[in-house]
C-alpha cells in the first residue's frame, strides 16, 4: 500500500504585499511634514468674520460706530490700515478720529448720520501675517433714525427770543426816557438864562443908583453950593 504525502504550496504573494505595506508606513510621516510646510491658500490671511452694522443691514437708529471683527488680530498701527464711511451722496464721509485696535476688533467712531440711504463701509487691515485685507460693506439707515438723531433747534430759537426781549425792553425804556432827559435839559436851560438876566438886571441897577449917589455927592461938594446954602 501506497502513502501519499501533499507537498504545501509555496506562497509568494505574500512577500509582495508585505512591501508596499512598509513603504507607506514609512513614507507617511514624511507626507504629513510636507503637507504641513505648504501654505494653504485659505490659512493665508485674515478675513473679516462679522460687523456692527452687518453687511446689507437696514437701521432704525443711527449707530455711533463702525466695528470690524477678523479671524486673527490685524496688525496696529501704521498707514496701510483705514476705514471710510461714505454717505448716500458718496461724497460725504462720517468716520471721526483714530482707529482703535482691541483684539480681534477693529472700530472707528461716527459723527451723526445725516442722511437716510445707503452708507458704504470700505476698510483695509493689514492681516497678522503682513498682508492687506481690503473689502466694501453697506448699510441702511431710514428716515425716521435721521431724524431722531437731528439736533433740536426749536429750544435754541426759544431761548434767543427770551434773550432779545429784554434787550429791547430797557431800549425802548431807554428812548421813552430820552425826550423827559431833553425836556429837563431844555428847563434848565431857560432857568439858567432868568438866572443871567436878574443878575445882569441888578447889576444895572447897583449902577444907576451909585450913579445917583455920585453925581449928588459932587453938586453937594461944589464952592458955590455952600453960599447958596448960606
């Protein structure tokens, strides 16, 4: 009787699979490292992630600022950063004083919006890795807003009218007064004149009679005024 023995089939397939498997182990960190010293075009900058006012926002009150807030700092400082606030004319601006750098935010104050439309916010940040950001925004703003925030003039005339009142009152008092001062300077005038004339009156008369008196004495003192006497 015959034992037949099998002989175990040789697999050489798996050596070959084997070696791709201890290529991509080694070959993977370095991917990863290489994969992280390239720039990504979306890590690049900085880019503006909200707004006070937001983009396309219609207002009923008039804000007193503008807020920018980015995804990373932006740099401080220096000229290459601006934020202009144009009116619905596009002529006239609204931003008031220095940008002010808090984090994330970028902000500039506002003088009163005076007129109801569309405002464009245009900006350019320098990003925290040394690139400009620049953008538009637009905002809204009704009328009944600009007219809340319209200073009230009505107070202001009131208040003239009350200072010019008395000013005319002591003038008018003033001009009444000044015919009675005319009058009283015209009486005294006329008294002044009696006055000269009842003086120059008896100083002719002083005269005369001392005239009298003389003439008397001397016809008394002739020589033959004390025979005929006799």
């Amino acid at each position: 009787m015959t034992t037949s023995h099998s002989i175990p089939a040789h697999d050489d397939a798996a050596p070959s699979r084997a070696l791709p498997r201890a290529a991509a182990l080694l070959l993977a960190p370095l991917a990863a490292a290489a994969l992280a010293l390239t720039p990504s075009p979306a890590l690049a900058h900085d880019a503006l992630t909200d707004s006070s006012p937001e983009d396309g926002q219609t207002l009923d009150s008039v804000p007193e600022e503008v807020v920018l807030t980015f995804s990373n700092a932006p740099m401080e400082g220096g000229s290459g950063s601006a934020v202009v606030v144009t009116g619905p004319d596009e002529e006239t601006t609204y931003e008031e004083g220095e940008l002010t750098f808090d984090g994330t935010d970028v902000s500039v104050e506002l003088s009163t919006l005076d007129q109801a439309g569309e405002y464009t916010i245009g900006f350019r940040v320098v990003s925290s890795d040394g690139h400009p950001i620049q953008d538009t925004l637009t905002f809204s703003v009704t009328e009944e807003a600009v007219a809340a925030a319209a200073p009230e003039s009505a107070p202001e005339e009131t208040g003239a009218q009350a200072a010019e009142e008395p000013a005319d009152g002591p003038a008018g008092e003033a001009d009444e007064e000044a015919p009675a001062d005319g009058a009283a300077g015209e009486e005294s005038d006329g008294d002044g004149v009696s006055t000269a004339a009842l003086a120059v009156l008896a100083v002719v008369a002083v005269g005369g009679v001392a005239a009298v008196v003389l003439v008397a004495v001397r016809m008394r003192n002739r020589p033959g005024a004390g025979a005929d006497q006799k």
